[in-house]
C-alpha cells in the first residue's frame, strides 16, 4: 500500500483518549486491489429498534452521538453542519454474517441511494488503537463552500469524496457505475496499524420524508447476533458498552421468527 505524503502532514479534526478525528491533506493514492466493488449498503439495528422501524414505516434521521468532529457540541455555532440529522449505513460486504450491530438488517441498492442524493463528501477519518473508519456523507445540501474553509477556523472541513481516493465510481457505458470503496489506508500520521482493518460507513443526511422513502426502499434479512453472548469488545455495540447483557442474541432464524412474533402477537400466539 502506497501513503499519501510524509509524516504529520493530516489534518487533526477532533481528539479524544485513543481516538482521533482527521482529513488527509492530500488524495490517497492507493492500490487498485486495496478496493472492493460494493452494490449495497445496509443498516444493522435490535430487534426492539426493528419492531419501531417496522411500526413506525420509517428510520428516523438523528444527530451525530458517537465520536466524530461533526457531533454538534464539538461544533461552532455557524457551521453549517451544526444541525445535521442522518442514517447511519456500511457497505453489505456479506449477507447473513454475524453482526455485532443486532439481528435485523435493512438493506438499500447503493444505486437508488445515489440517485436520490446527488453529492458526496468525505467528512472525516477516525482512527482508533487497531483501526480506522472513514465517513461519507450522502446528501442533497451544497457544502462546496465548506470545502475551501480550513478546519481551524470555521470548523470541520468537508471535502468531495470522488476526488480524496477513498470512493471510486466508474462509469460502465453500460447505463450503470460501479462503485468501489477502500479495504484498507494510512492512519493518522501514518502511526500505528490498522489490526481490525478498516471500516467504511455512509451517513445519510436525511428528512422525515426520506426516511419513509428509505424504508419502502429498503428490503430485510437477518443476522446472527449469537456472538453477543460472548465476553469481549466486539461482542456486542450497543450494550458492551453499557456493560449489560445483550437481551437479543439470536441467531438469523430466532430474528426472524421474533420480529413476526413482536409485529403480529395475535397470530403468532394462536398458532405456534
Ligand atoms: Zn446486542
């Protein structure tokens, strides 16, 4: 794998304990085979989230809460991003996987979603201990003007994600594109390594309308959430953290079979 610059040249967003919020300066200029052609992007929530999603016909947009330059406390009061409100997605590398996300996944066809929002921007890479993530945005708002900002005084920048390295579209001539993301990059300053690899996820900024519109779109499948009975940080995202046992470690089928049970109670209790 090829870096991109020399040493303390990225741009530091946002620090806190082992994590560090950062813009590479420059494009990465990487390896053809360090991507990988996506053609879904999915959303892995619990099976309580699942049975609101499911009742409600809808994925509400929410602020930023996890780490990220872009959470709006970290934000000045003039950015334009101060009130962003999105869905959070990831490539679908593997369907029926285990997930440490939850048991129900909603999946989207990449190709609709860039269809309906037209521009996309790197918002920021974080790098952890033993890994990295990088953030696109999705949206229909013009940030173009953030772009020529600098980090120091207005804030997070945000840069077009086609022209940084880390998404590839091709056009086909075919009526299609192909899409690539990255399987693996440089860390903050080149320091350290990517043990757990490299995480991509797409957050969706998003209306109360879209959001219905995401839901007709989306289709289901289930994952195994088994592993969340195991100790451990990658057991389970929601309630490791909480240090609490996670109440849904099902396998694909027990998802199934709850989220039928959860959405049509009546039925489920006259007949099994
Ligand atoms: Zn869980």
């Amino acid at each position: 794998m090829e870096t991109h610059g020399s040493p303390s040249t990225d741009i530091e967003l946002h620090k806190n304990n082992d994590l560090t919020s950062w813009q590479p300066r420059q494009p990465l200029i990487v390896q053809q085979w360090d991507y990988k052609e996506i053609y879904y992007i999915s959303r892995v929530v619990h099976m309580d989230d699942a049975v609101k999603v499911m009742r409600e016909k809808k994925m509400s947009p929410r602020p930023i809460t996890h780490f990220s330059a872009y959470h709006r406390n970290n934000l000045p009061s003039e950015h334009p991003c101060k009130d962003l409100k999105i869905l959070w997605f990831a490539p679908t590398l593997e369907f029926g996987a285990p997930s440490y996300y939850g048991n129900v996944e909603f999946i989207l066809d990449l190709s609709w979603a860039l269809q309906k929002w037209r521009k996309s921007y790197l918002m920021e890479m974080v790098t952890g201990k033993t890994y990295t993530l990088y953030r696109i945005l999705l949206t229909n708002t013009n940030y173009d003007e953030l772009f020529q900002g600098s980090s120091n005084s207005n804030g997070p920048i945000l840069r077009p994600a086609n022209v940084t390295g880390h998404w590839q579209r091709q056009d086909t001539g075919y009526g299609y594109t192909r899409n690539y993301v990255l399987t693996n990059c440089p860390r903050f300053n080149n320091q350290g390594y990517n043990m757990q690899g490299l995480t991509v996820e797409f957050l969706i900024e998003a209306t109360e309308d879209d959001a219905k519109e995401v839901f007709n779109k989306s289709f289901l499948t289930f994952r195994d959430h088994r592993p969340a009975l195991c100790e451990g940080p990658t057991a389970c995202h929601r309630f490791v953290r909480r240090k609490k046992n996670c109440p849904y470690p099902y396998s694909p089928f027990d998802a199934q079979a709850e989220l039928f049970r959860q959405l049509h109670p009546s039925f489920a209790t006259n007949t099994w």
